[in-house]
C-alpha cells in the first residue's frame, strides 16, 4: 500500500487530502473543523482527520508533499519589495516574522505535527504543480490539456500544459504581477467586498449591470493579447507592496470612490462588476480557444481560484471549444493539497494511472461523516428534541421532500462532507425553486446576506435539459458550469418590469422555477445521480412525485461569515439562530417549533468573521 498526504496553508484556505495506491481517500478544509473562514493556518485538523479515515499511523505514509516551493514564494517576495522598498516598508516588515517562523520551516513543522514519527520523505510540488495535477488526475481523461488561473502561486499566476498518462507536462505560464485573479480581486476591493473571500459575489452583481467599462478596463488597465496572455498597467495596482490591491488613480478612473463594505449598491458599481466580467470572459476565452488550437486536444481541465467562476467556464462550455470539459470541485488553495498528494502519487513515484469513471473525485464528498450513534449523542447532549426515522427511502425522504413542498426550508447533513466551497446535498440547505419568495427568504432570513445574491438549482440529472438550456447527457455535478434557463419555463415580463435597472430587477419572476433563476436567465447548476449520492437523489426524485418538477434549491449550508457547518453541533446552532423550519442530520428529523430555546445568538454572531 503507498499512502501520501497532501498539504496546504499559510495562504488563503488550509487543506489536507490522502490518497491511498492513487485512490482519493479523504480531504476536508481546516475551516470546517476551527469554524474560522478561510483559515489559512497549518491543517492539524484536517491532516489528523485524513490520517484517522486512513486508519494509518504516521510511519506508514510513503510521502507527505506540500503545495508549493516557499523557498521559491519567499524570493518572489523579497525581489518584489527590494523593487520598491520606500512603498513596501510597511508590509515588508509585517510579513517578515511569519515567514521567518512559519514559512521558511514547512518540514520541522510537518515533522513536529507528527511528533516526529515520519519515516518517509517530505517533498515540495510547485503551486500551480498541484492545481495541475488536482484539475487532470482526478478527471475521467487519459488525455487532455489543462488551465490554471489564479492569484499567484511562487512566480505563476497563469499556466497551461498537457496531461497524458500519469504525466503532466506545462506548455506556457504567466509570472507575477500579471494575474487575472488579482486583477479581479482588486476589483472586488474596490466594490466593497472583501478580497479572497468575496469575488464569487462580484460574479453573482454582474448580471444585474451593464457593459459599460470593459473598453476602458482594456484601454488602461490591461493589455489582452490574441493568444490570452496579457499585460496588467502597474501604474493603478498596489498590490506588489501588499499594502493594498489597488491606488487612487485606479479610483479615480471610474470616477467613483472605494465602496464601504455593507454600503449601497448603486448602478454604477452593477455596471463596474459586468464589464469586469466581460474582460474576464474574453481572456478565458482567448486562453481556451489558443490551447484547444496550440495542443490539438478535445478534452480541457480547470484548476485554480478563477476556475470557480462558473459563468466562464459556462461560456467555454457553450462556444464547444472543447469537447469535454472537466473542472477540479475544490479548486482553490485547500484543492492544493489534493493536487500535492496525486503530484506526490505519480509524479514523484512514478505510478501508473487508472482512470476512473465518471471520474476519480467521489462526488467531492471527501469530508467528515457521522455515524447515527454519534449524531444521537450530540443531539441529546444539546437537549434537541427529534424523531429518529431508520427508513431512509421508504419514510425519510419522502417527508423532507412533502417539507420541500410545503414551502418549508431544510437544513440538510447527511454523509461525507463535501471538499470544496460548494454543497452538494450533504451540507446544504434544500427549499422549493418555484417559491417566488424563497430567494429572499434564504438571503435575509436565513443566510443573513446581500438581497442579490442568487441561488443554485440542483436538478436530477436526466431531467436536466427539460429546465436547462444544456445538450441531454450533459452533466454538471459540482456546480461549476452556469447555464440558461430553458426558453420552455421561462415566463414573459412585464412591461414594467423591463424599464427596471441594476438591483431593482431583482425580485422580477423570470420563469417557473424563480428561486433558481438569475435575472440574465441564468443558473448555476448542479445535476445529481442516484450512483454519486443515492439520499440526495431520492429527495428530490420524491419531489418530482409530488410537484413534478425535479429542481430544488441549494445553497451552503451556513450563515454568512461562517463555513460549511460540519459536525451536528454546527448544523444545530446554525438551525436555531436562523428561520430555517426543519432540520435533519442522518435519519434525525428536527422541528423548529419543537426546540427548546438556545441561549447565545449574540455570542454566536460575534463567532462569525463578515465575508
């Protein structure tokens, strides 16, 4: 048996993953377990939960393999602030004291986690190494080229190559400071939502606004080139001093001051995030298109930051650059240290590769589960009051389906938890996608969150073309790929409702499913099979027996500012200080109007870090 772990930390989301002879074992976020967003420090929660799904003591790993070169990252710093040491003193002096004790020590700390018992080597992967090997191992290709976009890794921030067998080969890369995801994250700055946290809802405003700066994004900020390379003007960042992602001269070429967080959302800034993700499209797109002619392969893969902005990679799926496309779940930094294990796996071992179908990721349900015993422990712990229902598909999901129907919000934990920042089904919040108050609903009452953000329909998966504008047999099972709401349940518009302009749309009913659909018809779709998550699947397949619509509502289960709920106390305390109606976790089914009152709302709140 070969055993390799991956890691990462000290960036933006903390991870570990273990894979066993190739096999994907288990990988989990640090987040989950510390209850603190984005944690980006050292995972000992979540390599301890790898090693213990495993059942393996430290001794018998064959390698531990972390996410990137920090000798490499720490001389891209130092040569970065060197460059400009009158603008980059404050942060130079800042940073240095985590790099000096953390950083610059990855093995020692490894090895002192592990209190010293490690017989194997500790290797290095690069950082866009293991998106790389996180976007093509896991996929069902033996061929295919691959993508990867994001912030910046040691010198990378963009990268293409080939993956072919066990081997994978990089073609052409991008260096710092030219990066699409810093480019978008400093435009996430400036429109008042936290950076590396808060780009998706930059993505979800864009439809409400209009192409009105894309020309004058390519005219002074960025030169995109035929192939989708390009050149970022420094004159208007500030992100190479790490003292903030963007100036006042970048402020003042829109013509309108930084957005304070939890400020007005006004037209203009609507506009400012559309014609953002304008430009981002054409450079994804131009990337694709040049790869797809440059490698001659069919099939393409996607990791890294940017490959979460599913409305791009909808925009690939639809032009048919590729014939197949195949998108990591967990493609931000934590998906590093999944990428490390398979880098560790068949780049640094040399094993031989087999692929699996539909594809080698399990449905990214690679977390934490419970086993009914212990949820019942918590439960009475707490003092919840529920029913204990051990016919899971004869009884269970036919009432939380009946729930659904009734208008009822469900907070849903059942299973693994999901890797990755999407739920899947088993730690999601499930509600009726043809309530018209729903979105609202979810937003203020229960996730405590911007009006505007939308929803994400889950569909059974050989229904989906009858909703979604999609080839039949076409499948979306990680919620990465936005579609168009089929012309067949779209319904017609007011005419009052068409002069409406930016966040005024928002509660216009668009189609028979409202709750799911964006207000450019849109939705980011999740398609579920009866193999992948067999629960899931029977919940909304009774659904469909009792409304004959086989789209429900999904979205994380949590609140803003706090991650995925992962153990039963998570989902209870965050059941009890929202409106959420009915909770279940495994075959416990809980009633709010059946709870005893739960003491602590404001410290609870305090908990939580605004994203």
């Amino acid at each position: 048996m070969t055993y390799i772990l991956g890691i990462s930390s000290f960036f933006h989301d903390s991870g570990a993953a273990i894979v066993k002879n190739g096999e994907i074992l288990a990988a989990s976020h640090e987040e989950r377990f510390t209850r603190h967003k984005h944690d980006s420090a050292f995972p000992k929660n979540a390599i301890d939960f790898c090693m213990s799904y495993a059942e393996i003591d430290p001794e018998q790993l064959d390698g531990v393999v972390y996410y990137e070169k920090p000798l490499v990252k720490f001389e891209r710093i130092l040569e970065t602030q060197l460059a400009m040491p009158t603008k980059s003193l404050p942060s130079f002096v800042k940073a240095m004291p985590v790099w000096l004790n953390t950083k610059l020590h990855m093995p020692s700390i490894i090895d002192k986690h592990f209190e010293n018992r490690l017989k194997c080597p500790i290797y290095f992967s690069t950082h866009h190494g293991a998106h790389a090997a996180s976007a093509f191992y896991p996929s069902p290709f033996e061929n295919a080229a691959f993508i990867c976009l994001d912030g910046v890794g040691e010198w990378t921030t963009s990268s293409w190559g080939t993956g072919n067998g066990n081997k994978i080969n990089f073609e052409q890369v991008m260096e710092f400071p030219h990066s699409l995801g810093l480019l978008y994250s400093a435009f996430t700055g400036y429109l008042g939502f936290r950076v590396n946290s808060g780009e998706y809802k930059v993505m979800g405003l864009a439809p409400y606004g209009e192409d009105k700066y894309s020309q004058i994004i390519r005219d002074n900020l960025i030169d995109i080139k035929e192939d989708g390379s390009f050149w970022l003007n420094q004159e208007y960042f500030d992100y190479c001093t790490g003292t903030r992602m963007y100036n006042k001269k970048f402020e003042k070429l829109f013509g309108l001051k930084t957005r304070k967080a939890e400020g007005k959302i006004t037209p203009q800034h609507t506009d400012i995030a559309k014609s953002l993700q304008v430009v981002t499209e054409e450079i994804i797109l131009k990337i694709a298109r040049n790869v797809r002619k440059v490698s001659g392969e069919k099939n393409l893969c996607l990791a890294g930051g940017c490959a979460l902005n599913c409305v791009a990679n909808g925009k690939i799926l639809k032009e048919e650059i590729f014939d197949n496309i195949w998108i990591q779940p967990a493609s931000g930094d934590a998906g590093g240290a999944l990428g490390a294990a398979l880098w560790g796996y068949y780049e640094v071992l040399k094993n031989e590769r087999k692929i699996v179908l539909p594809d080698a990721q399990k449905g990214s349900l690679l977390g934490i589960d419970y086993a009914p015993e212990k949820i019942k422990e918590s439960l009475d712990k707490i003092g919840a009051k529920y029913r204990q229902i051990d016919d899971e598909f004869g009884e269970l999901t036919p009432l939380i389906a009946k729930y659904i129907s009734e208008g009822k919000s469900i907070g849903h934990m059942n299973g693994r938890a999901e890797f990755g920042p999407r739920a899947l089904g088993n730690r999601s919040i499930l509600a009726d996608a043809r309530n018209t108050k729903m979105q609202r609903k979810l937003n203020l009452a229960v996730k405590k969150r911007e009006s505007f953000r939308p929803f994400a329909p889950t569909c059974l998966e050989e229904d989906a073309s009858e909703f979604f504008d999609i080839k039949e047999g076409l499948t979306s099972p990680y919620m990465l790929l936005t579609v168009d709401v089929s012309e067949n349940v779209r319904t017609p518009l007011k005419q009052n409702d068409e002069n409406l302009f930016g966040i005024e749309k928002l509660n216009v009913v668009r189609s028979l499913i409202p709750a799911v659909t964006h207000v450019d018809y849109s939705a980011r779709l999740q398609t579920v099979n009866r193999e992948t998550n067999p629960r899931y699947y029977s919940i909304i397949e009774e659904f469909k027996k009792l409304t004959d619509c086989s789209v429900v509502v999904n979205t994380s289960f949590n609140v803003r500012g706090e991650p995925l709920v992962n153990s039963p106390e998570d989902a209870y305390r965050c059941f009890m200080f929202t409106d959420l109606d009915v909770l279940v976790i495994g075959n416990f089914v809980m009633l709010k109007n059946e709870q005893p009152p739960l003491k602590g709302y404001k410290k609870y709140l305090k908990t939580l870090i605004s994203d």
